[in-house]
C-alpha cells in the first residue's frame, strides 16, 4: 500500500510539473477589449504564436485597407518591432500609424510574389520580433502556410497573413491559420444625432467576420476601426434610444 501511494504522489507531482511547464510556455492570448468579440476566442483573446488570416469582404479583397489597419491596430498593442513584407510597395505608413502602429517599430521588405511566403517564415522564426505581417496575393498552398504556423508556434511570434487575391474563390482553399477574418468597409454615421442629412463624418466602421476560428466560434459584428491606441469598437446602436448591439451575431463553435 506503501508503494501504490508513492507511485500516485509521484505521479501527481509529474503532472503538475507538466503544467506548469506548460503554462510557462504558452505563448498567451492579446484581447480585443470587446466582450462580444472576446467571447468567441479561445482563452479570451487573439491567439499569440499563431497565423492568423485576414481579407477583405466583398468588393474590397484587392485594395487590403481595412484588413491592413486591422492587422496595424492589433500589432499595435503588443511590444517589439514588426516585420512588414510586401509584394509591392504600396503601403500608406501614415494610416497605420493612425490605428497605433508607429513608424519607428515597423521593418518594410518588399519581396515580391516568390520570396514573400519565405521572408515571411524567417521572420517569424525571429523571436525578437512582436510580429510578422505578409501582404500576399493569390492562392496560397496548405504547406506553405503550415510552415508559417509551425515557425509562429516555435517562437511565439505573431503572424498575420494578408490576403489580397483577384478573386473570391482563391481564398477559398484550407489555409492552417488559426483564424481567419474578413474585414469591409461601411458607411460612417452623421457626427450628430440631430444632423442625419450629413453623413460619413462620424468615424470609421467595418464589417468584422470571423469565418474561422481554432477551438473556438464564429461570429460577425459592425465595429468602429482601430483607433491611435489600436483599440476597435463594438458599435451600439443609440438611435433608437437603445443600448443594444448592433450587428452582433456569433455563430457556432469552428
């Protein structure tokens, strides 16, 4: 009876230290700041020493905006410098700057359509880095983006693939990001209640779909975009009077 119970405590004490372990290298999680978005991620949050997949929505997949200030706001808030690879040169530094990201932390490489996959991967193997962004257009291979995700998990550096293809069905193909968004621009509101004959004054707003998402939900919500602090909004629908969200919607379990 002795050893039975030598043999359980010595067990337990293998497997809290397993834990431990564990958690001391999980690379964590970076929260939106908005419950409603929060909710549906694994862990509360955006998964750090990960690839994540953002695109445009409708008419918008080439011009990569919106998903770009996306992707600024989110590396905004984490520390460190980011690798910013591109295919052309067509990135408006100032406009991410204005979703948080200075230009100080931001290293530009313009690689073209063959090296921006393989510039991407070294980056990400780079520990030192806060976060690799890839501004990529076409079709993109599971193995090539399998790589991707296994070099973000071996660091701890966040990845984020930009997706700009010339058609729909070219994101359509399996992609082992953790998550995928996709990311349109809307109408801005009148500044004032009282003023509805002048719109597109009040700030910014995107449609936000999550399509997929690794262990955790789906969902959809109209938000405000990313402001000098990196934060994004969910919108609340006050015309009415109401607190209600607007254009919330989560869908089921990826």
């Amino acid at each position: 009876m002795q050893q039975v119970n030598s043999i359980e405590r010595l067990r337990d004490t293998i497997a809290r230290l397993e834990r431990a372990s564990q958690a001391a290298s999980a690379p964590g999680v970076l929260p939106f700041g908005e419950a409603a978005i929060d909710a549906v991620l694994p862990a509360g949050g955006l998964a750090l020493g990960a690839l994540h997949e953002v695109a445009g929505l409708g008419g918008f997949l080439q011009s990569g905006s919106a998903p770009a200030l996306f992707a600024a706001g989110v590396l905004a808030r984490l520390s460190g410098p980011v690798l910013w690879v591109l295919e052309r040169a067509d990135v408006f530094a100032p406009g991410l700057a204005g979703a948080g990201l200075h230009p100080d932390r931001v290293i530009y490489a313009e690689a073209g359509r063959k090296q921006a996959l393989l510039l991407m991967e070294e980056g990400l193997r780079h520990r030192g880095l806060a976060g690799v962004v890839g501004e990529v257009g076409g079709p993109i291979s599971l193995s090539a983006s399998r790589r991707l995700q296994l070099a973000a998990e071996a660091t701890g550096v966040m990845g984020v693939l930009l997706r700009r293809p010339l058609r729909e069905s070219e994101l359509a193909g399996p992609v082992a990001a953790v998550t995928r968004w996709r990311i349109g621009p809307l109408p801005s509101p009148p500044p004032l209640p009282d003023a509805p004959e002048v719109p597109g004054l009040g700030p910014a707003r995107w449609r936000l779909e999550l399509v997929r998402c690794r262990g955790g939900r789906t969902g959809s919500w109209i938000t405000e975009a990313c402001d000098a602090s990196g934060h994004l909004r969910v919108v609340a629908a006050l015309a009415d009077g109401s607190a209600a969200t607007e254009g919330r919607r989560v869908g089921t379990a990826a």
